[in-house]
C-alpha cells in the first residue's frame, strides 16, 4: 500500500466523518435520514433479488453490497498475500503464537457477548443471539493507529497486533460467507464464481505466462497486461459477484474468489509497507487504483450504517461492548499464554506477556467490520440499531488500551 499515515488518514477520517454526519443527521432528523438510506436508484433493477426479495436497487444496497465488496478485496488482498506468498506474515512458525490469540479474540466475545445475553433471559437471548459475529471483529487501520500510539511504532507488540489482525479479517470473512447468508442459500450458483475465477485464471494469467516460458521477453503475458490489463479481472469479478448474490451467500464478499488469480508480486513485504508502493505487479497496482475510490465508498459505508438514534441504546449495545472490550482482551491473554507458554510457541523477542493484554484492548477496536456485520445479523430496526451503537462505542477501547500500556508500564520503541 501506500505510506500508513495517509493509509490511516485518509481511510479512516473519511470513515470517522460519514459516520459522525450519519450519527448528528439521524437525531436532528431521523426522516429525512431514513428517506436518504434508503433512496431508490432503480425500481424494477434486471438482476437478482436486490432488496427485500425484490428488484428494487437502493443507496444502501448500492455501498453495503456492490460498492463495499471492493473494500473486502483489498482485505482479501492482504490476507492471501500473508498466507501464500514467500515472506507473508501468515506462514511458518512466527505466525502460530498470533493465531492462537485470534481465537482467544474471536472465542472470547462470542462467549461473553452470549453469556451476558443468557443472563439477562431467554427473550433477550432470543432477540440478540444472531448478533454473536459482531464483537469478534477488528478494525485493522484504526487498531494499527491506536497500536503504534500505545507501543510505538518499532514495538514488537505492533507487529504482533498485525498479525492478528489479519488473522482476524480472514475469520470474519469466513464467518460472513458461512454463518450470514443473505438469502435463501443456494450453493449450485456458486459455480458461477468458481468458474469465473478457474477461466479468469487460465485465459488471463497461465496460459500467457505457459506460452512465454522459454521467451525472457515474454510478448504474451506483456501483451495482456498492457491491452487488456485489469478488465479480463473486472468482469470475472461481475460474474462472481452475481453468483454469490444469487447463491445467497452475502455479496459484497463476491470478489474474493478472483484476488488470487491476478498476477502478483512473489513475496509480500507486509500489510502498510511502504515498499509496496513500488511493486508493479497488476494485483498491487489495482489495489492502488482502488485506493481513492475506496476511500469514498467508506465514506458512503459510515453515512449509511452508523445513522442511529440515541434513544435506541439498550441491552444489545452493552452486550457488543462488553464482548469488545472484556471479551476480546481476556481471549487473547489467555490463548496467546497458551500459545507462547504451554505449547512453547514463543513471543517475538522484547515483548512480555502481560502485552497481550493490551494487544487484546487495541483489538477490541470493531468499529467498520463490526458496523457491517451488525447490519448482516439483524434486520433493520431497534436491536440492529443498539448492536451498532456498540460497534461505534467500541472506540472507546482506544483510551482503555492507552490506560492499560500505562498501568503495566509498556515502554515505547520507535523505529
């Protein structure tokens, strides 16, 4: 990607700002707010079951599932960069203590957010217990920022909290496509995407790099590259996109089949390195195409989903942030220990265990994906409302991690 700071800045103040509008602009005038949400572009649309089973194309429709699936690409990105490719950040034995605190990240909410939810009746449960994806969620910019505040920017600690955090994202899309259909599921449409992605595949990358492979100067591969670049992708990505909306399986995660077809670079020099800037494989150069767009679809995201009124606080916000914020640093403490300590995984040298724990405060920072999945897990309405005025109180993890690196005296290292 380009530089973390104009990463950071530019991704998450657009996203901080949609939603502070979306927030003031529902409780000054909640009708007018509502109307702007759900705007009809297109009332008889030719494709799919667009909203509510019908033909109907709105605003919301258009940037939580067609627009937003442009967003999970570029996660998809780096996931599959950290996991395939020669270096990535997700392969060999420096990654195992990591993932074994993701679990702890994702087990502990799940088990806090359901365990208060039993506690406070059957009717509660029943209202909230879909929403159990919600809190397992970290917002990778905003706890990469709220990381380097806390550890400094040369802390092992914030290496550490990358990993797991895209750890994290490769969970949640998992848990998004399994457990969040969209509609009724009908698998047989998800031929389509893989059939894109196979063919995509083959006509646009191996079989220009097979007819090449005694050629240095590699005319075929050159060829497509320059005369057809990322379209080939652009429209297996159509295709794609289409069948996972008709498999019911949620849209906006239709691209991902195609992320690893595109040529890429043959090693990966991490999430928010600057050096990948200078990579010139099509696979970072589309993401760096995608970079502004990108940055006004969040926008777009944070007007449309985080428009909640006060007065719709109740059990099932307080049940998001306890899951954030209890749940998530209890989790990672507790399998990053059995991870570094029982099974003799270890820690990266010049970190402690008790920075696990603070790592799991950082991480308790939901807000983007938590916002998304809560609008996945319930229909709209007061318990949706309440679950994502949690999402957006899960900012307040920020000060506990900055509390908890003073009380256990985390010592900053800059690079």
């Amino acid at each position: 990607m380009y530089r973390v700071w104009n990463f950071i800045t530019n991704y998450s103040l657009l996203l901080i700002l949609g939603a502070l509008t979306a927030l003031v602009w529902a409780n000054v005038n909640p009708h007018s707010y509502h109307e702007f949400v759900e705007f009809k572009i297109w009332d008889h649309a030719p494709i799919g079951h667009l909203h509510d089973g019908h033909r109907t194309l709105t605003l919301h429709y258009l940037v939580n599932d067609m627009l937003m699936a442009f967003f999970f690409a570029i996660a998809a990105k780096e996931v599959w960069e950290a996991i395939a490719l020669k270096n990535g950040s997700l392969r060999g034995k420096k990654a195992a203590t990591p993932l074994f605190a993701t679990v702890g990240g994702m087990i502990g909410p799940i088990a806090v957010y359901l365990g208060l939810a039993l506690l406070l009746g059957s009717e509660t449960y029943d209202a909230v217990k879909n929403g159990w994806a919600i809190p397992t969620a970290t917002d990778i910019a905003f706890s990469y920022l709220v990381g380097r505040m806390v550890f400094g920017a040369g802390h092992p600690a914030v290496r550490f909290l990358l990993l797991l955090a895209i750890a994290d994202d490769a969970a949640g899309l998992i848990v998004l496509a399994v457990f969040y259909p969209s509609a009724e599921l009908m698998p047989e449409w998800l031929l389509l995407s893989a059939g894109s992605a196979i063919a995509v595949y083959l006509l646009a990358n191996w079989l220009p790099r097979r007819m090449d492979r005694h050629n240095q100067l590699r005319p075929n591969s050159t060829w497509m590259r320059k005369k057809l670049g990322f379209w080939p992708y652009l429209i297996a990505g159509c295709a794609s996109w289409y069948g996972f909306m008709m498999a019911g399986i949620h849209p906006a995660l239709g691209l991902l089949p195609i992320v690893p077809t595109i040529p890429h670079a043959d090693r990966a020099f991490g999430i928010f390195s600057e050096a990948e800037q200078y990579l010139t494989d099509l696979l970072n150069h589309i993401e760096h195409a995608l970079k502004h767009p990108v940055e006004v679809v969040l926008f777009f995201f944070g007007l449309l989903n985080a428009g909640v009124e006060f007065s719709a606080i109740g059990a099932p916000t307080w049940l998001v942030l306890a899951g954030l914020i209890v749940g998530k640093p209890i989790g990672v403490l507790i399998f990053g220990v059995i991870g570094a300590h029982v099974l003799r995984l270890g820690l990266p040298q010049g970190m402690r265990t008790s920075d696990l724990f603070i790592i799991g405060c950082v991480a308790a920072i939901g807000f983007t994906v938590s916002l998304f999945v809560a609008s996945v897990a319930f229909p709209p309405g007061d318990v949706q409302d309440a679950a994502k005025m949690g999402a957006l109180f899960s900012f307040g993890a920020a000060v506990l991690s900055w509390l908890a690196g003073k009380l256990l005296r985390v010592e900053k290292q800059t690079l």
